[in-house]
C-alpha cells in the first residue's frame, strides 16, 4: 500500500469500526438514515460500509432495513467477555450482593474520564427494580461508581449516592478494584430504588460491596499496597 493510500485506508477502517458500534449499541435496529447521522456520515459512505459490515457477518439488516448487531458481532463480544479475567471471576460476588442486598448488582469498568462501561449484572430478584444498564456507557459525574473508579472513597473504602443526575430515584454504593500493579481497573457496585433502600441499609450495603471488591481485587493479584 502506498503512503498516500494509507490516510484513507486507515479513516475507512476507522469510520466502519464507528458504525459498527453505534449499530451495536442501538436499540431495536438503526435505519440507514438514522446510522449516517449518528455516524455524521453521508448516506452514501454509510450504505457502502454498513454493506461491508452486513457481507462478513457483523451487522444484519431485518425485513424492515433495520441494521442489528451481527453473528460475528455477537461472537466476538462473548468470547471478549469470557476471556476477561475480571468478568469470570466477578460472577459470584455479583451473586452474593444481589442475594445479600435484594438489588441489582453490577461490574463496572472506566471508559474515558467520566462515563463508565457496565460490564456484567445480576438483576435483584425483586418486581420493582434498578433499570438495566449491562452493556451501556453511562456518566459517571456524581456518582458513586464515578468517585470509586477515581478512588474518592470513605474511610470503610466505599462510596456512596442518591438521587444523582443519571439516577434521579436511585440510591446506590461501590468500591473499586485494583489489579496486581494496585491501580484500578473497576468498580462493583448495587443501585435500587432509593424509597426502599433507608440510609442505614445503604450503609450496610456499602461495607458489602466494598469487602466483596477487595476480595475480587486479592483474586486479581492485589496485595493491598497502592502504587
């Protein structure tokens, strides 16, 4: 490839990779026009990539011409996820939380300064519960979550919320995760409703997760010394 090829090369992949990931993050499907503006690409360019993408299996397109996630998609993602350390062995902590607090237990990994990835879950058992966030990019300013991954903590290495901008009717706790090396890398967090969830239960709640954080961190390889 020449020099003069590669620029172009190298923006082609870059908006394919763009469109494929507002197509998988869409929900219900993206018409073509809607893909283009989220894209803030012409519809040509966006017919002409989004084909690509449909041939080798990472979009598909229904009866309606509205573009999903495709198989190859799909299957990149699971086995993404399942080779993740941190996703294995998160599984059973989220299950402890969610059985212990009655609420919606979550991972959590940084994405950028101020949003955050909800990585994986385990839906409190209950009727009335926290929406579901797995696999969303959500701010993380105010938040509980947001001031674990920054490691802006209480004293019992836990933070806590309500009532934020992102969750208006929430009341949430987290703690974060360290990795071998001592820094960051995610955050276990529960968020219910706050009309159930009394000051005192977020409290005990609070020192949960943070103790379910720190023995997912020594699972990691954290021997409790920051860098």
């Amino acid at each position: 490839m020449s020099e003069s090829a590669e620029p172009t090369a190298i923006r082609t992949v870059e908006r394919a990779l763009r469109l494929a990931h507002i197509v998988a993050t869409s929900s219900g499907g993206l018409t073509l026009t809607a893909a283009a503006r989220e894209a803030d690409l012409a519809l040509s360019t966006t017919a002409r990539l989004l084909k690509a993408l449909e041939v080798s299996g990472f979009v598909w397109r229904d009866s309606s011409s509205l573009y999903h996630a495709g198989p190859r998609m799909l299957q990149a993602g699971a086995i993404a996820l399942g080779n993740l350390p941190i996703y294995k062995v998160a599984e059973p902590h989220l299950r402890d939380l969610a059985d212990f607090t009655g609420e919606t237990a979550y991972l959590v990994v940084p994405e950028g300064d101020d949003h955050a990835l909800y990585l994986r879950q385990v839906e409190s058992p209950r009727a009335i519960r926290h929406a579901t966030w797995a696999g969303r990019a959500i701010p993380t300013i105010g938040t509980a979550v947001g001031a674990a991954l920054k490691g802006r903590l209480t004293a019992g290495g836990f933070t806590t919320s309500r009532g934020t901008t992102v969750e208006p009717e929430a009341a949430a706790a987290a703690a974060p995760v360290h990795d071998s090396t001592g820094s960051i890398v995610a955050a276990l967090s529960i968020i219910g409703p706050s009309f159930r969830i009394s000051d005192e239960d977020l409290q005990t709640f609070a020192r949960a997760v943070a103790k379910h954080a720190q023995s997912l961190s020594a699972e990691l390889g954290f021997s409790g010394a920051l860098r």
